[in-house]
C-alpha cells in the first residue's frame, strides 16, 4: 500500500473502508493503485473516506428508534414549558407497541402537538422542526400538529399510551393505541400508510376484527367507512397470505 495511504487513514481503516464498500480483496486493488503518484492517490483517499463517511453518518437514520422518539419528547417539553405531549402519526407506535416492525420505522418525524395549547405547534415547529438546527444534528424532526391532524375513532383519548423515561426527563408522550392509529392510516390511505397497516396486522400488534368493530364510531360519512371496511378486510387477507414473521426460538436449557 501506498505509504500516503497508510498516512491518511491507516491501514485497517483503509481495509474497513473497502470492504465496507463490497471490494473484498482490498489488497489487489490496493496494490493496482499503488503505484498512482503520491498526490492523486492522497486526493482519492481523502475523497473515497469523505464519502464513506458521509454514507454512513446518513444510513444511521434509516430508522427511528424508541429513544430518538423519547428525545423528541423531551425536547418539546422544554420548548414549550409543557410536561404532556400528545404524539400522533406513525412514530406513535414507538410507544405503544414494545417492539415495532422496521417497516413501521422508516419515518423520521414525529407528529406532536400539547392538548389545549395546539397553538405551541407553531413554536414547535419552528425550533424542532423539518430543517431545523435539531433535526441537521440528530436526524430526525418533530412537526407540529393538532388534534384534527388524525381522524381517529371515539374514545382515542382514553386509550393513549403513556411513554415517560428517564430518557424523557420525566415528562410525559401520550402515543396513539395502536389500532387507533391503524384507522388513522387506513383513512389516509396512502401507499406507505398501507405498508405500515399490513406490517401492523402480519405482526399481530393490530386484530382486523378490534378494527373493524371502531370504523362506525369514527367521524366522517358512510361511504367512507364503507371504503375502510373493505381496504380493512383486503389488508387482513394479505396479511394472511404473507409469509409469516419467524418467532424467535426457545432458550436452551
């Protein structure tokens, strides 16, 4: 290996980095560059490592965790002086169901707003939000909404789930029931809300029939509910013709 190399990133880190890339005899190429004049060789270092990187820094936030979704929390109760944020949309389920499927995870915004000052959605928005210096240093974003944002079924309020941590500072997220949210995702209906519901019901977090049982309770017109019942009965048929998720083995004695 070129001795500039070595220099720049050090042996291993060049080996990490072109193995990470998918060039698994390193060496080869390696040795093919080395006899490159030390200067274009220092550029393409310094070049191929940046992008590197910069890749990875990005593939870290290909999915919202439950922590990521506490800080949230944590962040707008301090903004706006609140200790209870209500958490709609999909990273919701980060606190309602223990362990979400990847596909529910994707989104890197959290839909919030506090119950009775939906006005602080605004402020929210502004220091927490798409953009904003929070979301260029962690990844991921908080967006002001209210609480029309989700059209949800009677009593979603009573079945909010409470996330408080340590990692919340002690203040308190109210996440969307699962099925609740399921409903919301079904009258949006969008691709990626599809998605989500299928992943929800393949997973058994969400029954089709507890589904079905909220639909006339929710606000809007009969030919509505009618198209949600039968987008409800098509997504529990495929989730039933999906290949099942593996369950995972018994401990060995």
């Amino acid at each position: 290996m070129h001795p500039s190399a070595q220099s720049l990133c050090g042996i291993s880190g060049c080996r990490s980095f072109l193995s990470w890339i998918g060039i698994a005899h390193w060496k080869n190429l390696s040795e093919a560059i080395s006899s490159a004049k030390p200067l274009r060789w220092q550029y393409f270092c310094r070049m191929m490592c940046g992008w590197a990187s910069s890749v990875r820094s990005k593939t870290k936030r290909l999915l919202m965790h439950k922590s990521d979704l506490e800080h949230i929390i944590r962040a707008a109760s301090a903004v706006t002086n609140q200790y209870e944020i209500v958490v709609v949309g999909s990273q919701s389920i980060l606190g309602s169901v223990d362990a979400p499927p990847m596909e529910c995870l994707v989104s890197m915004e959290a839909d919030i707003f506090v119950l009775g000052h939906e006005q602080l959605s605004d402020l929210i928005d502004g220091v927490l939000g798409e953009g904003s210096a929070f979301h260029d240093t962690f990844g991921y974003y908080a967006q002001g909404v209210d609480s029309t944002t989700s059209i949800l079924p009677d009593g979603w309020r009573e079945r909010l789930v409470r996330l408080q941590s340590p990692n919340t500072d002690g203040k308190v997220g109210y996440c969307l029931d699962a099925t609740d949210l399921f409903l919301a995702k079904c009258v949006a209906n969008r691709e990626k809300d599809r998605e989500f519901n299928l992943a929800l019901l393949v997973h058994g977090i969400v029954d089709a029939t507890v589904a079905l049982s909220r639909v006339e309770s929710m606000p809007i017109d009969d030919d509505a509910k009618k198209r949600i019942a039968h987008l409800i009965a098509r997504l529990s048929a495929e989730s039933e013709a999906a290949p099942q998720p593996a369950r995972p083995s018994s401990p060995k004695p």
